[in-house]
C-alpha cells in the first residue's frame, strides 16, 4: 500500500494561525509587532529565494520583517559587527543569518554574534546546548518542524529505532537529540558510514539531511517506516529516491511541501516567543 504523504503545509497552516493570534496579542502589550530580521550576505539567488519567501511569511502572520543585505565581499568582522548591532536593538525580537554563508566567512562566528534570547533559528551553541539538555531555548528550526510533522501524524517514536542520515549542526545533529528526547533510539550516519544501506533498512524512522540527491534508495526502507526527507537539491529533488520509498513507506514526506512549510513556521512561532520573553 502507498504511503500517505505528510502535508507539510497543513500542519503549517495550523502552527501559523495560531502564531498569528499570538502575534497580535503581543502587539497589543509591546505596541509594535513582533519584528524577525534577516541576514543575507552575497548573492545566492536559492538563499535570496528563502529570505523573501520569510519575509512575506512574516507579513501574513502579523509579524514586521527587517532585511539587512551584505555584499558577498563582506568579512568576518563586518558581519559579526551587523549581527551584535542587530542583537543590541531593543525593536528586534529575532534574527536569523541565513546560511550557508559565501566560504570565505566564519559562519560560526556571525552565529555566535547572536545574542540567546534572538537566536530564533536555533543555530548558536547556546541554543543547541539548551535543546540538548532540555533546557530553555529555541530549537533549530528545521528539526523543530520535523517533531511537528510526527506529531501531527501521532507518530510515537518510544522505543523506534531512528536513523538521522546527516550530521550538521543545524540540522542532523540537533534532530537525533529531539528524537533522543521522544525516547527513540538514534544512530546517526553520514557520508563516511560503511553500509549505510543495513542501517537504514533497520530504521522505523529515517530522517535524510545529508544534501546529496536521492541517496537513500528506496530499496533500503524497511516496510511501514516513516520518512521524513529533509533534503533539497536543484530540480526539486530530495535526499531519498521519492516513488520508489513511497511504495514501501508508511508516511513520507515530499520535497517541496513537507519540510520546508514548517520550518518557516517554527521560525516564526519562535519570533513571537521571544517577543513575549522581552515583554516580560
């Protein structure tokens, strides 16, 4: 039996309407929205596609957006300098420096520019620490929308074997201790793992965030898992190998349409929090 496609957009929808009540409950109590800003440096039309794409999310959901663009020359220090600035303004709530950034620059560093309390893309130390240990602090934002997606399809993950192909610090690494948090049992792999195949036909739940364009095979999914395709790649191609796993699957998610809706949803929500956070 197919599986049943995850609906990114809906579970979205959900998380975006009730963002936007709270949005304007806040606006109520600061007298100004709850304002996101933007970091973009250099040129690249995919990583331009995105921020305006948060931008006129924002707009709808009641919350004010601030874009700051830097040249793809910029240094190091210059963007740290905007993102301290950016962090020291009592009118912005969150910030999010869309990465990657041009190879030239510590990426690291400008994350770390961000002040915890702004962080809303979850991408600084601080943040990771926080969600690693349960404590208080904002999730990335990708691996925070891929527990909305389960959740919205009451996927249990207590006592399921998850394998997170993938091990950045924004996405693959933070997944699996969300995932550890549910009670899963996490393995992770990557673009080094030897029989990454045995692994993978093992999981009940598989996340792919490794970037590499239909890697997974279908072939490899053990029947009735859950997949959750957190990749994507020139031509609208994720990091599974979509028809073939959807005949093997339970739930799947598409690329685009799965993922990437509640990113920017979580993103957003996150805004508002730290928004209430400071009116405090």
């Amino acid at each position: 039996m197919p599986a049943t496609i995850i609906d990114g957009a809906r579970v979205a929808n959900t998380i975006l309407a009730q963002t936007h009540q709270r949005a304007s409950d806040i606006a109520t109590a600061l007298g100004r929205r709850p304002c996101l800003a933007t970091v973009l440096v250099g040129d690249d039309p995919a990583s331009r596609t995105y921020v305006r794409m948060k931008t006129n999310r924002c707009r709808t959901t009641g919350l004010d957006s601030r874009s700051r663009h830097l040249s793809a020359s910029t240094t190091t220090s210059e963007a740290v300098a905007l993102v301290r600035a950016l962090s020291e303004d009592p009118s912005v709530d969150g910030i999010l420096v869309q990465h990657p950034m041009p190879a030239h620059l510590d990426e690291r560093a400008v994350f770390e520019a961000i002040a915890p309390g702004k962080d809303v893309d979850g991408v600084t130390q601080a943040s990771f620490a926080a969600m690693a240990l349960g404590g208080n602090g904002f999730h990335s934002c990708t691996p925070g929308g891929i527990m909305e997606l389960l959740d919205a399809y009451e996927v249990d993950t207590a006592g399921l074997r998850a394998v997170v192909v993938g091990r950045s610090s924004i996405l693959g690494k933070p997944v699996g201790m969300l995932l550890l948090a549910r009670d899963a049992t996490v393995t992770y792999c990557h673009s080094k793992t030897v029989d990454l195949d045995q692994i993978v036909a093992e999981a009940d739940v598989v996340v792919a965030a490794v970037g590499r364009p239909e890697l997974i095979k279908g072939r490899w999914i053990k029947p009735g898992a859950v997949v959750i395709d957190a990749g994507y790649n020139p031509g609208n191609i994720g990091d599974v190998q979509y028809a073939e796993t959807a005949e093997r699957a339970r739930l799947i998610t598409p690329v685009p349409g799965g993922v990437g809706p509640t990113t920017i949803a979580v993103l957003l929500r996150q805004t508002v929090t730290a928004a209430e956070v400071a009116s405090l």
